[in-house]
C-alpha cells in the first residue's frame, strides 16, 4: 500500500515536510553539523555552493568539492532531530515520490556528523578529534523501532545500566566499518556515550539537583570488555542505530571541547572545530 500523506507529508512545493528538500537535490555524501550557523563554516570550502535550503533549525548547502556531489545540514540537537533527519533524508532517496512506495533498488547513503563533545578520560587531549567506534544511547528512541543491540556491545550496555544506576539498559550501536577503517589512522577511537540532554542527563547541575548521585564520575569509572567510555554528546548513538536500520554508511567525529572531570574547556573551539572540518573535507575525494 501506498504511504499515507500524514505518515509522510510533503510540502506545497513538493518539498518533504521538515527538511525542505526534493529528492534529486540529495547526493550520496553529507556532512551534517548542529548548529545552523555551522553549515557556512563546512561550505565555505566546497569549490562551488550550487543551493541553499532554509526551514527550521535544517540548514542545507549543497554542492561540489573534488569534483564529487556534497551536502552539509544541519540537525539541531538531540536524537528527537536526528531521527527526523535521517527518516526524511531516507525518504528522499529510497520512497518514490509519486507512488508513495518504496522503490525496488535503494540508494546508501554516507552520512558523516561533525560535532563537538566532552571527554571522560584524561587520555584524551582537550581540542583533539575523536572518532566514535561505539555509541551508547541513554535516550529512548529506540524503544520505538525494531533495533537489536549488536551482540558484541550487549553486554557492556547491561553493565552500563547497572554502573549509573538507571531505570532502563542503554542501547549500543557501531559506526560503519569501511569509515571507520578510512580514519582510524588519523583520529583516536573512543566509545560515546549519546545523553538525552546537556545539563542533568550530562552530569552538570545548576539550580535544580540530578536525580543521579555521582553521575559523571560513574561514567568516567566505567569499564567493559568494549572498553571505557570516551566521550559524552546529544547525537551519535541515534545516528548509528538508524544508520544500521536504514542501511546508510554512518561516521560520527567529535571535536574535544571539554575536559568534564578537570572542568576544563577549549580557550579556541571555533579553532577546534575548523581543524576538524579542514581535515573530513580533505578526505571526501576517498569517500
């Protein structure tokens, strides 16, 4: 049966509802960021910006670099955005538009989010890059989809659940293989831990008390087969999982702006992050 037109809506400009998109406009490579105002800060190397979208908090610029098709948006913040991201840029792609069907042969998409983040562990240089090998999801957005955690993570997500003392076991997913290979080499590999918010789901209080006692300390304590965790942010773990679902190739690399245990933060993260965005885009041409 067809999808019905409250299940996927489109726009008067046949455009899909929240990105504002038509599909021919979606390459195969996209970079996602953020915030907004970030989308200028990636094309502004692109050898030629040929569109720009604006609706809501997704921002698109697309273009050409090394002669390959390339997109930058932007998500806004949390896994609620990124599922709509990535269910609508899925859409575009793999759902004709006129039947309202999905279509026989789909397309994969790679999907690379640049973001920045707060480390854990002291091993980790404050204004690095780190590349996510693992995210582990405090929220709950996969209560509402048929995911399995992998096998290799399910334990350590357990002993996760057990360790901060929460309600509900955390879900895990991996990035692609083939990226992770690509820029292993470059950047350190950590586990992400993916939170539901920035200040209490992050270990930060400020007139109201975390229900959590020793939150963050017990997130820099923890330890698993898969290792400890590096990292913490408001998105990766989303992207991997629905990444995993939807068959799309799905890297997420963080720029190191914080030092949560020493209370540290960047005295240049624009510089930070500028870095990490020179050195993806000089890797699109192997993408």
């Amino acid at each position: 049966m067809p999808i019905s037109e409250t299940d996927l809506i489109y726009r008067d400009d046949d455009s899909i509802y929240h990105l504002g998109l038509h599909p021919e406009q979606v390459p195969d490579i996209i970079f996602t960021v953020g915030d907004p105002e970030r989308v200028p800060m990636v094309s502004q190397y692109f050898d030629a910006v040929e569109t720009k979208v604006t609706h809501r908090e997704f921002v698109s610029h697309i273009g050409r670099l090394d002669n390959r098709s390339l997109m930058v948006i932007s998500s806004g913040m949390g896994t609620d955005n990124v599922e709509i991201l990535m269910t609508e840029l899925d859409a575009l792609v793999n759902i004709d538009q006129k039947t309202r069907q999905v279509k026989d042969s789909l397309r994969s998409l790679t999907i690379i989010r640049l973001g920045t983040s707060g480390r854990l562990q002291p091993d980790i240089p404050l204004d690095s890059i780190l590349v996510s090998r693992t995210a582990f999801g405090l929220d709950t957005l996969m209560q509402f989809y048929s995911y399995t955690t992998p096998s290799l993570l399910r334990e350590a997500a357990v002993q996760l659940k057990s360790a901060l003392d929460i309600e509900f076991t955390p879900y895990a997913a991996e990035a692609n293989a083939e990226l992770i290979v690509l820029f292993q080499s470059q950047f350190q590999l950590g586990n992400t831990v993916t939170c539901p918010g920035f200040y209490a789901p992050q270990g930060r209080q400020l007139r109201l008390a975390s229900r959590q006692n020793r939150f963050l300390e017990k997130m820099i304590d923890f330890r698993s087969a898969s290792g400890v965790l590096s990292n913490m942010e408001m998105e990766t773990a989303g992207y991997y999982a629905l990444g995993q679902l939807f068959e799309h190739r799905m890297l997420s690399v963080n720029a190191i702006l914080a030092h949560r245990s020493t209370k540290r933060f960047s005295t240049n993260p624009q510089q930070v992050i500028q870095s990490m965005i020179e050195q993806m885009l000089a890797k699109v041409s192997e993408l």
